[in-house]
C-alpha cells in the first residue's frame, strides 16, 4: 500500500514495510507486531485512500473478475477475514455483493487532522490471532473452507468447522504456507473445482 501513496516515502521506509508484510505473511514475525510497526511507518492522510481504493480495483486477480456474478450469487455465503483495513476492502468487495457485516478487518485510527496514527485495538484482527477469533464467531455447523496465501490463513484449519485449507497462488506462492495446504489453487475456478468435488 505504501508505494500506492500520492506522495512519496523514501525506498527504504517502502522496503521496510515490504519485508516486514513478508514476513508476518511467512509466519517468521507475530502479525500484530508486524502490523503496528507497518502502520507506524506510514505517513497518510485519509483522504488518499480513495485514491488507493481506485488502484486496487483494477489490480484485482483476474479469475476473481471472470467469476463476478458466481461470487454475487453466494455472498450470503462469503467471509472476508482479513488482516488488511476494512476502509480499503469494504468498497472494493462490495461490487461482488459482498456486505460490510461479511467483512472482518482492521480499522485505522486518525489524529484530528486526518492522518492516520494507529490502528483500532478493538478489532478482532488487531490481535495475532484475529483470524481465527473471527472465524470462531461464525456459525459454522455445515462446514467451512479457508482460502488464502498467507500462515494465518493457515492457522484456521485447527478452528472447529473447517473442511479444509486452499491455498490460493493466483498472485503469490508462499512455500512455506503451499507446502502445509490441504489443497493448492492457482485461480478461483480451481478452488471452485475443489469445492464442488468434495460435495
């Protein structure tokens, strides 16, 4: 997100948010501690993030695009837990159907000029194991599958419920979470596949 900024954070400010993302996402750095230090770093205004949510849109994996009226037809059914900002993920989700209660994230927090100074520690997600607190809150009585990339996607196969873990490769492979996955997806129409042969 840093380098999505109007203005410009020197390389070594964006290559200490990138590897610290790396390595909450490899398991190798507790994700809260990650997140708070990656926040730190930021120097952004509220107001940029449309900005931000703009670029976003259009980076949006592509099977995901080719598959926009499918995810529509089951958001009833569809979470989100996510470890990124709900101000950042609600308006890119919703054009998939996907509403603002299916949506578990972090919020910013603001000083009173609008810049972003930390981050919501109310938030489920602001806690290393946010995810799998989320996930605990759902009913899942007729099962459930975690799609994701990253350790804390795979962290949620111990929660009660989940079927199994998929990871997704559509735009990272991370070894050290692909290796442990139940299955691997290299789009969405695999992880479909997968889903509709375990029925």
């Amino acid at each position: 997100m840093a380098k999505l900024l109007s203005h410009d954070n020197s390389e070594a400010i964006n290559q200490q948010i990138k590897n610290l993302t790396n390595q909450a996402m490899e398991g190798t750095l507790d994700f809260s501690i990650a997140l708070k230090k990656r926040v730190s770093l930021l120097n952004m205004h509220q107001t940029e993030l449309k900005n931000i949510i703009s670029i976003l849109k259009e980076r949006i994996s592509n099977s995901f695009l080719e598959n926009r009226n499918k995810i529509k037809s089951i958001s009833d059914r569809v979470y989100i837990v996510s470890g990124g900002f709900k101000e950042i993920i609600t308006p890119i989700v919703k054009d998939f159907g996907i509403e603002d209660n299916h949506i578990f994230g972090n919020q910013f927090t603001y000083d009173s000029k609008g810049f972003i100074n930390g981050i919501n520690n109310k938030s489920l997600l602001s806690y290393s194991d946010g995810k799998i607190r989320a996930v605990e809150t759902l009913d899942l009585e007729n099962g459930a599958y975690v799609i994701g990339d990253g350790s804390t996607d795979l962290e949620l196969k111990k929660v009660k419920g989940i079927i199994s873990f998929i990871c997704f490769v559509e735009n990272i492979n991370r070894k050290s979470v692909s290796s442990k996955a139940d299955y691997i997806a290299s789009n969405l129409n695999e992880v479909f596949k997968i889903i509709n042969n375990k029925k």
